[in-house]
C-alpha cells in the first residue's frame, strides 16, 4: 500500500470530505430511473464528475490531451541529429580557424580531409575520431562532444538509471558492460525457473540506479518503458536517420560486447512486455535542436500520456479506477487531479456503507434503502413546487394536526399557532420593544384529514414509454409517491403494478432500476385484473386505480392465459380491458387515468373508458407528471374547505 504526502496549505481536510449520498443520488438518478444498472450510472458519474468537489473523468482527459498536445508540439523526433550536426559544425569551425591562421602544407592537407568529410554526423564522428587535431580549443570541444554523445546513448537506452554517471569513460563502460551482463543472466534464470541473486545485484550497482527498485520486475518495467520510448524514436525516423543514430551509438560506445548486451536487453524486455508501445511511430511536430535522450524523454512522458489516458477512458474489459496510476497521474496533472481520482474513487464505497448499493452476484444493484432515498429525493423537489404555488389549506371533520403551520388568511378556521405568532411578532418588532400582533403575524396550526387510502398505481412500461420521453418522469413520479405514502401516509398503502404485455407487482426497487422492455404490447386488462385482487385484500375503506399510460389497449389476456397482441388494437382487446375496469368501478374502486399523449384511438377509448367507470381521464405532460399526481393526492388527503 502506498501513501502520499504533502504540505499542508490550510485547504485539506484531515478528516477527508465526506460525499452527500443525496446529491450523489440526485446525479445518478436520470441512468438509473433510465433503467441503464447501479454500474453504469456510477460510472458516468465518474466520467462527468462531481460539482465543486471533483473534476470527472472526461475533464481530465480532457486536460491530459492538451498537455499530450504540448509536448508533441514541442518534440522535434530529428532535434538529436540536428543538435549533433550544430555541435559538430561547432568543432571544425573551431579547427578551420586554426588551420587557417597557418601557411604550412599540413594545414592544407589538413583542410582537405576536413572538406572530404562525410555530411552525415556518424560518418563525421568516424572520421574525426581518427583525426589530428591543430586546434586545443577544437579536440576538446570534440572530446566533450564525444562524453556528451556517450551519456546521451546510455540515457537514451536506460534513462535516469544512468544519472549518476558523469564523464563516462572506459572503465565506466566495462562497469555497465558487466551490470547488463548480469541482468540478463538474472533474466535467463528466472525463466528456467532457477534462484537469482537480486539483492546481491543490487549491492554492486545500486549506485546506477537512483529510483532504487525494490524488485527484479519492477526494474526490468523501468528500463522496458525507457527502451520502448527508444525503439519509437527511432520508428519514427526515416532509415537513413536510423543508420545514423546506430553508427554513432557504435562509434561512441566502442564496445562490440556492450551492445550486444543491450541489443540482448532489448529482445528480452519486449518478450516480457509486449502491451508497450515498440517500434511505434511518436508523434512529434516541434523545430529545433534536443539532445537524444530529451527525446526519448519526451516520448516516454508521450507513452505514459497514452497509457494514462487508457486508463481514464477505460474502454476495456475489466477496467476499472484502480488501474490509474496514482504517480503517472500526479506527474501529468498535479496533485489537484490526484485528490480528484480518490473522490471519484470514494463514489461507490460511500454508497455501499450507505446501504444504497449492494454487491449480488457479484452485480451492483441498487437497493430497497436506495430506491426510498431516491423517491425521497425525488419528492423534496416536488413538495417545494407545490408549495410555490397558491393552494387551499386542509379544513374539515376528523382534521390531525400536521406538525406544521401557515399564515393566516381569511377562511381559515385551523387553531392558531400561539407560539409561531408571538415568534413572528418578536422578529418583525426587534429585540427591546414592546411585543404587538399584527394580522400579519398570525400562523395556524396545518391539518389534515386522513381516511385511509389504498391505491394502485398502474404503470405502463410498453416500450412507446421511452421512446416518447415518459420513462423516467413517470418512475420518478411512482417513486415519489411511494416516498410520500411512506413517510407522510403510513396508513395508506401503495401498490405498484407495472403492465406492458403482461401486468406484474413491483418494488420499488424493482422499478427504480427496471430497464424498458422492447415487447409489444399495452396490457390494460391484466393490468386493472391485477389491481382488483391487490385492492380487494386491502383492508383500507378509500381504494383508487391511478394508471399512467401513453398509448391505447393493443394486448388482453386470453382463455390459457397468454397474452394476445394487435395493432391496430381489434374490439375483443377493447371489449375485456372495458369490462375489466368495469369489475373495478362495481367494486366501489375509483379510477383516475393521466393520458401521457392525445391520439384519437386513445382519445376514443378513454371517453368510453370515463362514461363506463364513472372514472376520471386527465391529459398529463410527462414533465408536469409527477408534480400533477402527488398534488392531487395531497389534495384530496386533505378534508373539505368550509364554507
């Protein structure tokens, strides 16, 4: 387990910010009603993010692309050629201006091998390795270029491992010579299966390697990502380019044995690690000179950009927020970004130890504690719009006191509420004067009149739900009522029926996760059948059928129970579905219908509907669907206004 510090800059909470599981919830709702499961609704939660709290996802990739941009901007893959060709035309101006200061004939033979030097710099290099310098000034600089150009191959190929070697010379090469050497032989036992000597490695060349890993895996990862950066460069040269760069890593390194070391590296580290990017063309469209290894570092810091935002993305089997890596993450996009990663990270534990989500089978579900939060949530947001608008107050026999107040207005016959109206009184005259009433200052107390109420709330989940846009306004609205029956109503009871080709009772959690269904069918009859036995068995005097529905009767049950689908719909569907709503009405069952659409099919069989049952149709706009049916509920729990 890894842990990170940092300094304290009086913006971190040492405790950690809790998450609001409602607004998490408020957030994940629209998937989750959408019937899209717990998984992916978490999920595209993560990608949007939190607001105010953390960036998502789809931000952070966002701004992990635009840095990626940058640095591709800013690399010049041929940079390394160019900088050798400037430093080398450095060393012969230097050796020109020599030579031209002298009149002897070596001067001129001098100029002459000088002018018949190849134009490539790994033939320059070659050839000057050889030649007999006039100027100080010229084989010095030439011998510094030669150190630099031995550093550079080493970083280009190993990276920082290499950093602590300054001013390599020969002895420094045949200590690498035998470091590889050994690595590989550690490689080679491994795959036999046979003990290695890991720590005793380390013990004689530990110095070379300043991230000091702690395994043989996590170097070999180490110099694979490095060498893999290597081999893109040189993918994305053109051969000729590349013959250069393999002449001058000859020329300086010297050492037949050493590159056979790290050719054997190389072959080794991408049979072990085949999911890095080799040979793949970089992408780089800078200008300008950089040495060879601030190349290579810039393509690795390019690989790992592309790794990491694979991992963000994570479009693949199995991905998941634990396969960022925390160190590329904070070295791409700050610290910022890594307190955003453990938010987003904290989503899903937060709703299980909530008791929100559970694991089943090994599936993110959401439960019944959930689908409550969910339909409460849901009805906080309906009660407050109701409570804008102008509405009657409850009056009337059997009134219970609500635990609530309202101010006064001309009608009501409530019982004041002393206490809100002195409390009022106090506010408006300010500490220190005398208390007076104003008619303003007068609350009474809320009440309502409750008789007991069982309702069946049909609704219809044919697959024209979604398709038209009802779908989740309509589950949310059934869960808010839900919501409002259990906690304001206990003693009314709510039964939930959901119909499409078949009529079945539902959860709320069942419905709050239930994807639609790609049947054919509106099964009204099954649907009101199902409504007469659940209210039948109810024990409560007041008993009412709400059903929600966008389209016209199209199936009915047949003799053997299956159910018989037609569109248009024929009579013998209208005929059963009429007569079954008719059984309800007998029953003393009231039926209020909310007409989602207004087609003619359905405006016809609605009136029949209406005139048969003494029931009640009512046009409904889906977004208005939940605010229309919980006042309506609210209302008509309340007693009669007096008169």
């Amino acid at each position: 387990m890894k842990a990170r510090y940092s300094r304290w800059d009086d913006s971190q909470d040492p405790l950690g910010e809790e998450l609001d599981i409602g607004a998490l919830l408020d957030q994940m709702s629209e998937e989750l009603l959408a019937g899209y499961g717990a998984k992916w609704s978490i999920e595209n939660l993560q990608r949007q993010g939190l607001p105010g709290q953390a960036r998502g996802l789809d931000e952070l990739r966002r701004r992990l692309l635009q840095q990626r941009r940058k640095m591709a901007d800013e690399l010049n893959l041929s940079g390394p050629l160019d900088e050798l060709r400037a430093q080398l035309g450095e060393v012969l101006k230097l050796e020109r201006q020599e030579l031209g200061r002298r009149t002897d004939d070596e001067a001129r033979i001098s100029e002459a091998l000088l002018d018949a030097l190849p134009n490539h710099p790994a033939g320059a290099i070659r050839e000057l390795s050889e030649y007999p310098f006039s100027s100080p000034q010229a084989e010095a600089k030439f011998a510094e270029l030669m150190d630099e150009l031995r550093a550079q191959v080493l970083n280009s190929y190993f990276g920082r491992l290499m950093s602590s070697m300054q001013n390599i010379g020969p002895e420094d090469l045949a200590r690498i010579k035998d470091m590889l050497a050994e690595l590989n032989m550690m490689i080679a036992a491994r795959d036999r299966g046979d003990d290695y000597d890991f720590g005793g490695f380390m013990t004689r060349y530990g110095d070379l390697f300043p991230e000091s890993p702690k395994s043989l895996d996590e170097l070999l990862e180490i110099l694979a990502r490095r060498m893999a950066a290597m081999s893109r460069l040189l993918a994305s040269l053109s051969p000729q380019q590349r013959a250069e760069l393999a002449q001058i890593a000859e020329s300086v390194l010297g050492d037949l044995d050493l590159a056979f070391q790290v050719d054997q590296l190389s072959r080794s580290l991408q049979d072990l690690t085949p999911n890095l990017p080799w040979d793949q063309a970089a992408p780089g469209w800078g200008e300008g000179q950089m040495p060879m290894s601030a190349a290579v570092d810039a393509i690795e810091r390019i690989s790992e950009y592309d790794e990491l935002d694979q991992a963000l993305g994570g479009d693949y089997p199995g991905a998941s927020l634990e396969d960022i890596d925390e160190d590329s993450l904070t070295r791409a996009l700050g610290e910022d970004a890594l307190r955003d990663l453990q938010k987003l990270r904290a989503i899903e534990k937060a709703l299980e130890e909530a008791g929100v989500l559970n694991r089943s089978g090994g599936r993110l579900e959401l439960t019944t504690r959930g689908a409550r939060l969910l339909g409460e949530r849901s009805l906080t947001r309906v009660l407050d719009k109701i409570r804008r608008e102008p509405s009657h107050r409850a009056r009337g026999g059997r009134a219970e006191p609500t635990g609530q107040s309202h101010r006064w207005s001309f009608g009501d016959e409530e019982p004041i509420s002393v206490e809100r109206t002195v409390y009022n009184a106090v506010l408006r005259g300010g500490p220190g004067e005398r208390v007076s009433l104003d008619v303003e200052d007068f609350e009474v107390i809320e009440t309502e009149s409750r008789p007991r109420t069982a309702t069946a709330l049909l609704l219809d989940l044919s697959f024209s739900m979604p398709l038209r846009g009802h779908w989740v306004p309509a589950k949310r609205m059934a869960l808010a009522l839900d919501a409002l029956i259990e906690g304001k109503y206990p003693d009314d009871t709510l039964h939930l029926i959901g119909f499409s080709d078949y009529a079945r009772r539902m959860k709320p959690a069942d419905l709050a996760t239930a994807g639609w269904e790609e049947v054919h069918g509106t099964n009204m009859q099954h649907a009101f059948l199902l409504a007469r036995r659940l209210l039948a068995e109810d024990p409560c005097p007041v008993k009412q059928v709400i059903m929600v529905t966008d389209g016209e009767p199209t199936a009915h049950l047949q003799a053997d129970g299956q159910a018989l689908f037609n569109w248009p719909p024929i009579p013998r569907t209208i005929e059963k579905t009429l007569r079954e709503a008719a059984r309800l009405a007998r029953s003393g069952i009231t039926i209020n219908v909310f007409m989602l659409e207004e087609s003619p099919g359905l405006i016809r069989f609605m009136d029949r509907l209406a005139r048969l049952t003494g029931g009640r149709v009512f046009p409904a706009d889906s977004q208005e669907l939940d605010e229309t049916i919980i006042g309506r509920y609210v209302e008509s729990r309340r007693g009669p206004r007096a008169s």
